[in-house]
C-alpha cells in the first residue's frame, strides 16, 4: 500500500536549531541501531518510520554497522527510501558513521581516510542516497593523526558525499581539537553524538556539554533511555523479546533488584508528572536547552508515539531534579566509556 504522510506532522513536533548553524533537528530524532537489520520483519520497519515521520521525526540516524548484519539497516532504509519516503528526501535530515569495525583487513575500522572515505561510499551505496546530511566519525582514533580523521570529514563534505560533519563519543579535549581543526579546514564540525541519559551523565562531568555550548556546536544524545531500561519494559523483571533478553548490547546483569527498585522509583515519579517513565527520561535529556535532540530506538511504532508524547512537558521543579537525582545514582552502564575517554 502507498504510504501518504500525515498532513499534519509538523503540528507538534519541536524543532531545535543544531548549535549556531542553520540546520534545525527534531527534539526527537529515532536511530536504527536495532530492529532494522535481517532478524526484523521489513512492515516493522515501515511501520515504525512511518510512525515517526507523521509525528515529525524528520531525523533518522544509522551507522555503517547497523544490523545485524552490519549494512543491512542501511540496506532496509534505503528500500524504503526508494519505494515509501521517495519523494520526501528533502524533508529528512539522514546520518551515518564509521568508527567501528566494518570489514578485514587494516582498513576496516577506526579514523584513516581509507577507511573513512571507502565506507562512505559503501554507505551511499546500500542507501541508495546521493549524499548524507551528517557524517560522522563513530569514535576518537588513538592510533591515527586527528589531522587525517578531521581531514577525511572535510574531504566528504567537500566532495557533496556529505553536507555536514560531526564527532560522536569524543571527550571534551579532543572535541575542542576536532572543532579546531574542521574550522581552519572550512569544514564547520556542527554536532556531537555522545551517549547521555538519567543513569549515564559523562557529559556533564567531562565538561562536554559545556563545552558545546562554547564552541556553537550542537548535540544528539544517543540512548536517551538507558537502551529501554527508562522506560516502563523492566519494572517488573525482564519481559521475552525485549532487548535484554536477545543477547545483544544491553546486558541483563545491570538490571539487579537495586537497579528495578530505582526505576519503579523513577517511574512514580514520572506518574505524579502525568508522565510514562520514557516520557520524563527524554524531557529530562532535553531539559534545558543543552542538548539539540533525544536520539530514541523503538521495537514498535507505539514506542515512537509514546516518546513524542514527552513533549508536552519538558520543564521540571527544582524539586523533581533533586530527586531524579537522589534516585538514580550513575550505575556502570556507559559502554562507549572507553572511546570517550581516550
Ligand atoms: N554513536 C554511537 O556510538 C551510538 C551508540 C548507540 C546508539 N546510537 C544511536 O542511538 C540510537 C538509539 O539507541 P537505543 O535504541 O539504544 O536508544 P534508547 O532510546 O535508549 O532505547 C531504545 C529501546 O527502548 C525501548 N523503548 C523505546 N521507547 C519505549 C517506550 N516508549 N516504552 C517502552 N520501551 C521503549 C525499546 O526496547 P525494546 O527493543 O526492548 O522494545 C527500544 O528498542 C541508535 O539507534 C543509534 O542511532 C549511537
């Protein structure tokens, strides 16, 4: 059946400027980390970006890597691309990234520019696209020249593979780097994809958010609800098919009894807010200001619903705050801890 788009999806959806550039992104953006590879029916697919888009999602974020296996989310987006959504590029801002590993070999991961440029071309390849809004380099490379990282951003900008350039799971001092050196090269570095959420606060003690802030940049926070753990999924254990039992990136061990305790907390107070737990953990991330947009993934296209849902109230009390953070200690669940702090 011909998807037709929802005539009123800009209606509701909050429209935030990505740092001091022109480009603006949804206050929710949705990714296809998971349940876009081989092992999700394809109507899933649709029907979760169908959802999205007719809520004014009009940011869809992917990776190299994404599956599994790695390429085909790229793959299944790009089929609907050319058959659902082909007349409405113009309206969607589309991300990908390389950093982590893609192929054999010494040029499949990491931050040269063989690796950087070749599986660009890869990515528009499965997509189908003719070029990317945002590319990004996925993590910080010890072992490579930041110069030659940086210098491989501009090169697919420069060559229209890409219109915009960003850093994702960068610290504080190499973001100030990167920035640095895209702007000498007339390559502004727009934005930032760092993970941030209510039990994951690096970026407020490693000082990026600041600075951000400072260097006119903007910033999409990836696992907004702790990979579903923020949300109502895990209040009573661990429900069949949900993330945590399919072996994949969120590991059962985190969800102990102290963890659920302090969600079922956390989720009463979302209650006394008029809000589902999802609801506050984005409102939350998006809270003040700092942070451009709230990067969801989703099984279903009721848990896209549900997260827009959170925009119809994103100011808290000074009281509310205080007690999110009493509830929610920072609990060992970063796992982009590594790339972030090199
Ligand atoms: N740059 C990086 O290194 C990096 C790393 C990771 C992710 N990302 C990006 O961030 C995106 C989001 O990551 P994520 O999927 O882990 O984010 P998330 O939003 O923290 O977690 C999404 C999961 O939460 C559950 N969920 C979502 N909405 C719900 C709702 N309203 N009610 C109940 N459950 C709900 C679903 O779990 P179930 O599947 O169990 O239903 C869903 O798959 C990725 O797709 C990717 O684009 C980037």
């Amino acid at each position: 059946m011909t998807y037709i788009p929802a005539e009123t999806r800009y209606d509701q959806m909050i429209y935030n400027r990505c740092g001091k550039t022109g480009l603006k992104l949804p206050a929710i953006s949705l990714g296809l980390w998971h349940n876009f590879g081989d092992d999700t029916p394809h109507q899933t697919k649709q029907a979760i970006l169908h959802t999205a888009f007719d809520l004014g999602i009009t940011h869809f974020d992917i990776a190299n890597n994404y599956g599994p296996p790695a390429g085909s989310a790229e793959t299944a987006f790009g089929e609907i691309m050319r058959t659902d959504f082909k007349d409405l590029r113009d309206e969607m801002i589309i991300s990908s990234k390389a950093g982590y590993h893609m192929w054999n070999g010494p040029y499949g991961e990491w931050g040269s520019r063989k690796y950087l440029v070749a599986s660009c071309d890869q990515s528009l390849k499965r997509t189908g696209l003719d070029y990317f809004d945002i590319f990004y380099s996925h993590r910080f490379d010890p072992d490579t020249p930041l110069e030659e990282t940086m210098g491989a951003l501009d090169y697919i900008v420069r060559s229209g593979r890409a219109l915009y350039a960003g850093i994702s799971s960068y610290n504080s001092q190499r973001t100030r780097e990167a920035a640095a050196i895209l702007k000498d090269l007339g390559t502004p570095c727009i934005i930032h994809q760092p993970s941030y959420n209510i039990l994951n606060r690096w970026v407020e003690t490693d000082g990026l958010k600041e600075t951000l802030g400072e260097l006119g940049m903007g910033s999409i926070a990836f696992v907004p609800l702790a990979q579903g753990m923020l949300t109502n999924k895990y209040l009573k254990g661990i429900p069949t098919g949900s993330r945590a039992t399919q072996g994949k990136s969120l590991d059962p061990v985190v969800l102990t009894d102290h963890a659920v305790a302090s969600l079922n907390k956390l989720n009463d107070l979302a209650a006394a807010r008029g809000q589902t737990l999802a609801q506050m953990a984005l409102a939350w991330v998006l809270r003040d200001g700092g942070i451009t947009s709230a990067l969801i993934g989703a099984s279903k296209p009721e848990q896209v619903t549900d997260c827009v849902g959170a925009l119809a109230n994103l100011s808290f009390t000074a009281a509310e705050l205080a007690e999110i953070d009493r509830i929610s200690l920072e609990r060992d669940i970063n796992l982009w801890a590594k790339s972030s702090s090199d």
